[in-house]
C-alpha cells in the first residue's frame, strides 16, 4: 500500500470548544503522522474557492461566517490509505446522523457546526493541501512508530 496523504481542518466548533488536542489525539492514536499542522484565519477567498461548489446556494452566507467565527487548524495527515481512514473517522456530515465513535458522531449535533472538514478523495486531497499549505510546510518523514503500526509490506 502507497501512503496518503489528506487534509482535515479542525473547524471554529473545534477551536471554540476546545477539542482541538483531542481530536489531533484520535488522529494520532489510530497511527496516522501529523504532516503539517497550522492555524490560520480564514479569508473571503479561500472559503469561496474551497467551497465553490456551495457558493450559489443560499445557505452559503452563513456557512463562511461560521468558517470565519475564529481559526481553524490545519493539519496534513499521513498514512496508508489516509483519505478514506480520515473520512470513515469523521462519519458522515450531519453529527446527529454520525454513528457512536466517529468524530463527528461523538462531538457533533449539526450539519454545519460539524468539527471538521476532511479531503473526500486522493485528488481533492491533493487540491486541498495546496490551497492550505506551502510545499516547505507539508514533511515527509518516516515515524519510528511506524514498525509497530503496520506490517511488513504494508506501506511504502
């Protein structure tokens, strides 16, 4: 298996509440690598282009003010299969819908104010990381925890 590499923002929810270190923490002790980590404001811009294929609809006003209620924290997460283990973390977008154990259906009774956002697929993973991050701010390294993450030949 090839090893991935996704985008998940921590949402203001996130930040408000406080959740961020235990949020990071489940990403972390499922075994994915923190590859870039950073808060950053969101701008009128990036929302608009991150979120294009919701800026007709009407609810979108009140979507980027919720996006733009305080930082965000991006994060780079790296492992095998990283897109789709990420997602199946989140659960499914409404957090009332969002099964027991997943992130959303833990911390989450909302559409919109639902923790975090995650890349859907390899490409718009891809799209995603370079709208957030720099080239330099995305590292590629190898943990010494990896051993006793996956078996032999499951990753390169």
């Amino acid at each position: 298996m090839i090893m991935q590499t996704t985008l998940v923002l921590l949402k203001p929810g996130c930040v408000q509440r406080q959740l961020i270190g235990e949020i990071i923490n489940r990403f972390e002790r499922r075994g994915l690598r923190i590859s870039g980590m950073k808060m950053m404001q969101l701008t009128d811009e990036v929302l608009r282009e991150h979120y294009a294929h919701l800026a007709d609809r009407p609810f979108f006003p009140s979507l980027q003010a919720s996006m733009q209620a305080s930082p965000v924290v991006a994060l780079a997460l790296t492992g095998v299969d990283a897109v789709m283990v990420v997602r199946q973390m989140a659960g499914v977008t409404n957090g009332r819908e969002a099964a027991p154990g997943t992130i959303r259906g833990d911390y989450s009774m909302s559409n919109q104010q639902n923790i975090v956002h995650a890349s859907d697929s390899v490409e718009n993973a891809a799209i995603e990381l370079n709208r957030f991050f720099r080239p330099d701010e995305v590292f590629d390294y190898t943990s010494n925890a990896q051993a006793f993450i996956y078996g032999d030949g499951e990753c390169r």
